[in-house]
C-alpha cells in the first residue's frame, strides 16, 4: 500500500473549524473521530476521491442520496434543463405535478404527494397530519427510531439535552416501543385509549452502533391492524430505505399498507427533495396543515427526482442493488473467514449493516479504518448503502482490499475477546 495522506482534509477541518463551530456537524462530523478523509474533491459513479487524491469505492452514497450513482447524467441533465427555464420562481412549476404523477403511480400507498427538502420536513409533516385528522396527541414511535432533527423527535433521544437542544415539554406527547414488539404497543393503546394520534416507524429497524433487524413475521400486518382498530394513523418512515427494497414503498415487501409514507434521502440521487405521499382518507387533514419552506417549489431538484424515479423503474433498481448487496455481504463475509474473522451482515441487502463478531468494538473500528485507508470507505457504526453505479469491477476490488486489511489486522486472536 502506498503511503495514505490526507493532511490536505486535515488542513481543511482546522481552516473549518475557525469559522464553523466543530469544524464538520451533523452526521457528517462522524468522520472527524476517525482516520480517513474528511473533504472530497470530486464523486463519479460509485466512486469519490478525497481532496489528497485518494480514491474510494463508495458504500456510504452520501448516507442515502446516491442511488444511481453520483453526477448521473439522465438525472443531472433533467435539472439543468430546468434551472436553465426557471429553478425558483414566484409560480409553482409544472414539473410539481408531473413528480406528484409519477410518484402517485409507482407508490401503491400513494393517492397524492407534497414535496420538502429533507426526510425531517416529511415526518414532521406526517405527525402534523396525522394530529390534525385525528384530534389526539401522542405520538407512539420505536425506540432508537430516527426521524430526524425537530425537537418532538430529539426530544427521546437518549443525548444529554444540551446535545438535544430541547426541553421536557417537546418529547411530553412522545411515547415509544420496542421494535418488533406488538404487545408493548397494545398496551400503550389502552393506556392512553382515544389519545394516540400515530405510530411512526421505519420499514424495518435499522439503529446505529447495532445490529439491524428485520420485522418478524406477521408483525406488520399485527401493527396495521392495532392502528386500524384503534383509529391510529399509521406513517411509514422510508427516508432511509425508500427506493431501496421496493420501488413501490417498502411497505409492500412486508405486506401492508400505511396511511402516510415519507421520502427522502434517495428520490432525487441527491438533489434536495423530500416527499410526504398518503391516502385519500387523509386528504382533507393534508390539505389543511400549513406545510412550507422558502426552497420547497424549487424547480430543479423535482425535476431531477421525476427522473430519478424513472431511472430506478427503468433500472429495476431495487432489485439490482438487492443482488449487488448480496453478493457484496457474500463476499465479505467470505474474505473474513479466510482471514479467520466472522462477519455479520445484517438488515436488507442494499442497506447492510456490518459488525466484526467475538472480537472487541475497538477492533471492528480499526477494521474498518484498514478498509477506508486503502480505498473501501465504510462507516463502523452506520449501516451503509448499494448503488446502482457499484460494478461488478467494484466488488472485486472491494474484496482486495478488504482481505488486506484483515491481514493488516493480525491473527483475530490477538484481539481481547468480549
Ligand atoms: C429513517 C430516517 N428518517 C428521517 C431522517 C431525517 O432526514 P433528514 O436528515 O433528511 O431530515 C433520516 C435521516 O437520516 C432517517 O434515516
């Protein structure tokens, strides 16, 4: 391996962090803790290069956006199409409803679509609706469930409340269940019968610093009629894996139907756009709540996602990325048992989550570190995310390097066990 540099990002973050209070924020800061590299330069497919020059096979996709493969050119040559008529205007643009078609076509759940910035605008929006057409409070969600950074939803995260930014009073209506865990959301309802305004949830759990977990069988259609029962409005939360699993929700792949789904991350391979799509039932409330936000018409990015949707159906994209996801997880896991590791793989394929199994935290992160010096740019506590753009050529490297940096780890003994 040549000599890894990356003292031009590091030049970067301290100029940064003179005019940006630490430097990097958000979940991007997560790459300040770690070695590797902080800035890029460029990004083309599945690929990005820092800005030393490093060259990386990319398995974060800009923790969602990219589904498609960076700089697309279909995607990339619909928006400039659209800024070159008109991005933000005084007028909604036509492009508004061509998106709302097509979303409202490929998204079973779907009977009408309102569009933000990031997947926060969408649940926000969703627990919002869900309120107004119910009349009720309480907001039942899972417990390490992510939905962004408004203070109803900061309010549970298990942070020091500086960190949170919040108060008591913003998570009072908030109350929250296991994943997979039916019982525990039964007895919420008769605990606060004729007050639980919603249950939102992602498709499947997909935490940090943990293991993913798939639904059980049969817990979906349980949840779906618990809410049905109980005139509980159910919302799908599909910023994260919406797109990735089925292009018609992820809702489908599991077997039932939500009220309200929200979208983000992906629907536009990373121009910023957001969608909250729902039933006709809720129509009326959605029609009511005041949703919006200075950028929300620009026209740009929804033209960029009414060709990204078409791309991905044109693409089979969900199922592509699921094969290329498998055969990735099958490779990993391969190259770690030659090297005598075990590798877990877990959550959906085109989302996996991985962790160094019988060997302590510390070393699964230097693992991971090997792997991102050498040009494989994984995440240790995040799940990470399958492009259409990953080749074949790709996976081939990627187990290269990988079954590197297990040698570079040593004999799997000479880490403490846990
Ligand atoms: C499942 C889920 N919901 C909501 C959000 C919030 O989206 P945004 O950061 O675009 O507001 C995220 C972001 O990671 C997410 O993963």
């Amino acid at each position: 391996m040549q000599t890894y540099d990356t003292s031009e990002s590091i030049s970067l973050f301290n100029r940064a962090r003179e005019v940006i209070p630490g430097g990097i924020y958000g979940h991007y800061a997560a790459s300040n803790k770690r070695a590797g590299p902080r800035y890029f330069s460029r990004a083309e497919g599945a690929h990005f290069w820092d800005v030393d020059g490093n060259d990386y096979i990319d398995y974060m996709c800009a923790y969602g956006p990219n589904i498609l493969g960076y700089n697309n050119q279909v995607v990339d040559e619909a928006a400039q199409a659209q800024y070159r008529l008109g991005n933000t205007v005084s007028l909604v643009a036509p492009i508004t409803i061509e998106l709302a078609e097509v979303l409202v076509d490929m998204v079973t759940a779907a009977d009408w679509a309102l569009f933000g910035k990031n997947g926060g605008d969408s649940t926000g929006l969703a627990v919002r609706i869900a309120r107004a057409e119910t009349g009720r409070r309480k907001v039942v969600k899972v417990t390490d469930g992510y939905h962004g950074v408004a203070p109803w939803m900061m309010a549970t995260m298990d942070f020091e409340s500086a960190r949170t930014g919040t108060v008591p009073e913003d998570g009072a209506h908030i109350l929250q269940v296991p994943w997979n865990d039916t019982d525990a959301f039964e007895q919420l309802i008769g605990e606060h019968k004729d007050d639980i305004a919603c249950f939102i949830s992602s498709p499947y759990d997909h935490p940090t610093m943990r293991d993913n977990e798939l639904p059980d069988d049969g817990y979906w259609r349980k949840m779906e009629k618990l809410c049905r029962d109980n005139g509980i409005v159910l919302i799908v939360d599909d910023v994260r894996a919406g797109f990735r699993i089925n292009l018609a929700g992820s809702n489908v792949a599991y077997g039932f139907t939500p009220d309200l789904i929200c979208f983000g991350k992906a629907i536009a391979n990373g121009y910023p756009l957001s969608a909250l799509v729902g039933t006709d039932a809720l129509r009326e409330a959605a029609t009511k709540v005041f949703y919006t936000g200075t950028q929300f018409f620009n026209a740009a990015p929804m033209a960029a996602a009414k060709a990204t949707l078409l791309e991905l159906q044109r693409a089979n994209a969900a199922t592509k990325i699921t094969e290329t996801g498998a055969a990735l997880n099958e490779g990993l896991v391969r190259v770690a048992s030659q090297q005598g590791y075990e590798l877990i793989a877990s959550g959906v394929p085109a989302m996996p989550f991985y962790r160094l199994a019988n060997v302590p935290t510390a070393a699964h992160f230097a693992w991971v570190d090997e792997c991102v010096k050498r040009g494989v740019y994984f995440l240790g506590y995040h799940n990470h995310f399958v492009s259409t753009a990953h080749t074949q050529a790709d996976l081939g490297r990627t187990f290269e390097i990988v079954n590197d940096a297990f040698i570079a780890m040593g004999d799997p003994g000479s880490h403490q066990t846990v």
